[in-house]
C-alpha cells in the first residue's frame, strides 16, 4: 500500500551489529504491528502498538527492540543482530479498534552474515 | 493455544481448475478471518475477510471464502484459477472481543498455475 514505506528494503549485516528497520505512515492510523515472514512459519508478530508510546510483545519479541514517539513512525531495532534474525520484516498499520483489516507495507529482506 | 493450520503447504494446478484451500484455526472466542495473497516479490495483500453476517464472503479477483463456525474453518476457494494466481496465500484470524489487532497467521501455502 501506498501509505506504508519501509527503509532499507534490502540489508545486509553482520553479526552483533545493531540494526534499525523504519516503517511510516502517511496517515495517522493508531495500530502499527512488526512481522517476520520465515518458510515454513508464516508470517510472526514481533511487536505491536496501539499509538504512540504504547508498544506490547508479540510472539517472537527476542532480540528485537520497539519505541514508538510520533504515530507514523515504528522503528524495529536488533540491538545484536544473530544469523537466526535473517528473514523478511513487514510492517503493518490497522485502521480500526485493534480487529480490523491490517494493511501490509513492501517489507525488508534482512541477511545477517 | 490459539493457532491457524493450512492443510496444503504447496498446490499445483492447471489453468482453468478449481481451487480450494484449506484453513482450520482454533481460537476461544468470536473471531474474525482473513485471506491474505502475496504475489511473487511483493507485500501481503488481502483478498477477503469475515466479519460477521452471510458466511459465504466473496473477495478480489473471483476469489471467496465459506466460514463453517462448526468445523472451525475458512476455506478459500476459486472455481477456475489463472496462471497470474500463481501466489503464496495466508489465512489470519484475530480475537473479535481483542484490542490487540494480533493477528495469527497459518504457515502459508503456496499455489502455482501451469499455464
């Protein structure tokens, strides 16, 4: 969707190096979410948030770090980046009340070497 | 434990034959259901979601879905499908009682069409 931009859409790093992931928003929708997309997993909520300066554990939280001080922006930082977080990150943005339809940014292809 | 379960990892079809996926999802509660579609290189997009009312949904690109509240399912089906559905297609539910928006992804599966 046009509304939803992520930055890098292609990294390469390496390991123990800190990563920062950015996803916008042109509108002012409240809930943002972080996926990982891995075979043979589907898609795995990392993080999400309900608006600004409110972030909460998804499924696989681990290694990653959240903050959340403008409502369009929901950066996703790998503090220590290990092979095991190589995958495709995909950022989301739901316009409801937390049930409704998410909308899905282009992703980023992260390789952790 | 709340979870979605697609029964076909990888379906090979021929132009022209008919489609159905399968998704099951075991979750406490009222819920609402999502099929996403991913084509080759790009974002997740969504084809059709249940909400509530007429169980039978129709979605994009002559795409529905028939909810079945009794067997847990929300099975995906197409009656002739095209060489460009060629695709990876996901099936999501969330908690409809949730604020959370935490939506639970099946594991995918992956269609390809022979022209």
């Amino acid at each position: 969707d046009a509304g939803i931009t992520q930055s890098p859409r292609y990294k390469i790093t390496e390991t123990g190096r800190q990563v920062t992931l950015m996803c916008h928003q042109t509108w002012s929708h409240s809930y943002m979410f972080w996926y990982r997309q891995d075979l043979g997993h589907g898609l795995r909520l990392i993080y999400y948030s309900a608006a600004a300066d409110i972030t909460d554990k998804g499924e696989v939280p681990d290694g990653y770090v959240v903050s959340r001080s403008k409502t369009e922006n929901f950066p996703l930082t790998l503090e220590s980046a290990t092979r095991s977080q190589t995958s495709v990150y995909f950022c989301a943005i739901e316009a409801g009340g937390g049930t409704d339809t998410q909308y899905f940014g282009p992703g980023t292809r992260l390789t952790v070497l | 434990a709340q979870s979605v379960s697609q029964h076909n990892h990888h379906v090979i079809l021929s132009e022209a034959a008919s489609l159905e996926l399968g998704c099951n999802y075991s979750y406490g509660g009222t819920v609402n259901l999502f099929w996403y579609v991913q084509y080759p290189g790009q974002h997740l997009q969504l084809l059709l979601k249940y909400f509530s009312g007429d169980p039978l949904v129709k979605g994009i690109k002559g795409f529905e879905a028939e909810f079945i509240k009794s067997k847990f399912s929300f099975n995906l089906r197409k009656p002739s499908v095209q060489w460009s559905d060629t695709a990876e297609y996901f099936c999501a539910v969330n908690g409809r009682s949730s604020n959370t928006g935490k939506l639970i992804f099946g594991q995918g599966t992956t269609l390809q069409v022979k022209p």
